[in-house]
C-alpha cells in the first residue's frame, strides 16, 4: 500500500511526498489533473503508450491530464515527490506552449539540483517558501519542456530515417553499413550523431527496443518466454534473461509474475 509521507498546498500547487513498496504493480490508469513526479530515491519501470521507460533517481516525469500509464516497482521501495497543478496553473503553461500536453521526462543535474530544492522547500517550509515553491516548479516544467524541444529541433531528417529503420529491423541481424545505407550518411557520422542525440550507441538503442518489445509481449501473456526471446531478436532466452535483468533488475519470469498478481 502507498504511504503518503507528508502532503501540503502550497503556492496553489499540491505536493506530497509518497513511498511506495517493492514489487507494487498499478495497473493502466490515468489522472484529471496535470502533475509531474520526482523520483527521490528508488527505480520503477513505467509504462505508458507504446512505450515504457526504466525511471531512476533525479528523473523528473510530467503526467498531462488524462494520460493513462501502468508503474511497477523494483525490488527497493521507491519514494517520490509529485506536484499536482490545478486547471488555472496549468493554463499558464499551455498558453505558453501545447508541449505542456504531451508527458515529458528528463534527468541531469540541473534537473536534479531543482527537484532536491524543491523537496527541501516542501520540507523545511517558512514564510518564503511558498515563492520559493512557485519559482521552482516553474523552473522544473520549463527545463524539461527546453531538452524536449531541443531535442525534437536538432534531429536531423537522416536521423529519423535512421530510427525508422532500427524500429523496422531491430529483431533481426543486420550491418551498420545497411543503417548508414537506409539513413543515406557516412557510418562514423552517424554513429557520432546517433550518440548525441540519444545519448547511447547504436546497439544500446536496439536493445532498448528490444526489450521494450519483450515487456509489451511479457504481458500480453500469450507467448512463451523463450517466443518472447526469439521474436525480440535475442540469441536464446538465456542471453534474453542476462539482458532484462541487466537493464531492469528483475528476470523476465518475475516481470511476468508482477503483472499477473
């Protein structure tokens, strides 16, 4: 059960800080109102679309209203600090920009020293901390919307060809060659672009969306593990084992017991 460590308004925002137990599943559900997580201590793989993300301390995730997404907690307890917006305050962000609408999600250092200020704020509260508050939550939304949009503005066009084809092509073997081939661009260029851009080499991506395809299928419930492994593009279902545990911290079987309790 979540235990809702303290919880206040203020500066018309809700903030509370929540731990949540280990091995906790919450299955599809979706929330009114507008709000963003910072994640305190603890990891959680969240699910939400077509996608899912492993979520790790300092990451700071943005939920818009009625976005619907699953979470289940590792093998720690995971603790959380969450700002709900009221509609009124979230005007102020849509007004500015329609990327407010879309979930964002971010992690580095500058993220990292707002989110411990803002726990710091939320703990320790005085007669400034309300102003305190309202500048940093702006702050928060505002980096997060920036990487995104940074990131959205500097892909080049050959760099998108590129990911349609890993997302085409990753369970099956192929060459960087072919990649670079498909994207129309020199192979060190684009592994020197990819990197930036994604902040992983090429073969950390498709194993990302490997094992992306491996949960979705993990749930479904419908194939064996060792057909999850194959149709993923793994060698075995042991390497498939090593791999997701590797990268998740629980076994595919553990994943799969989760999601049926």
């Amino acid at each position: 059960m979540t235990h809702a460590l303290d919880s206040r308004d203020i500066a018309g925002f809700r903030i509370t800080e929540s731990l949540y137990p280990a091995r906790l599943s919450q299955p599809r559900h979706s929330h009114a109102l507008p709000s963003f997580s910072f994640v305190l201590a603890g990891n959680y793989l969240e699910t939400f679309g077509a996608r899912s993300a492993m979520r790790q301390p300092s990451t700071l995730v943005f939920h818009p209203p009625q976005e619907f997404h699953s979470v289940d907690y590792q093998d720690r307890p995971v603790r959380i600090l969450s700002v709900r917006l009221n509609a009124p305050r979230f005007s102020v962000f849509t007004n500015h920009s329609s990327i407010f609408e879309s979930h964002l999600s971010t992690r580095g250092g500058t993220i990292n020293w707002i989110g411990r200020r803002l726990h710091r704020e939320f703990r320790h509260a005085d007669d400034l901390s309300a102003l305190a508050v309202e500048g940093l939550v702006c702050e928060a939304l505002v980096e997060s919307a920036r990487r995104h949009a940074r990131s959205e503005d500097r892909s080049p066009p050959w760099l998108k060809q590129a990911e349609e084809f890993l997302r085409d092509n990753f369970s099956q073997p192929f060459r960087f060659e072919d990649l670079a081939k498909a994207a129309g661009v020199h192979s060190a260029h684009l592994s020197r672009v990819f990197r930036r851009k994604h902040g992983c080499t090429v073969g950390e991506y498709v194993r990302r969306l490997r094992l992306d395809f491996a949960l979705h299928a993990i749930g479904n419930h419908r194939s064996s593990l060792a057909e999850v492994a194959s149709a993923a593009g793994f060698s075995d279902q042991s390497h498939f084992t090593r791999t997701f545990r590797a990268f998740f911290g629980i076994t595919p079987s553990q994943y799969r017991r989760l999601h049926r309790s």
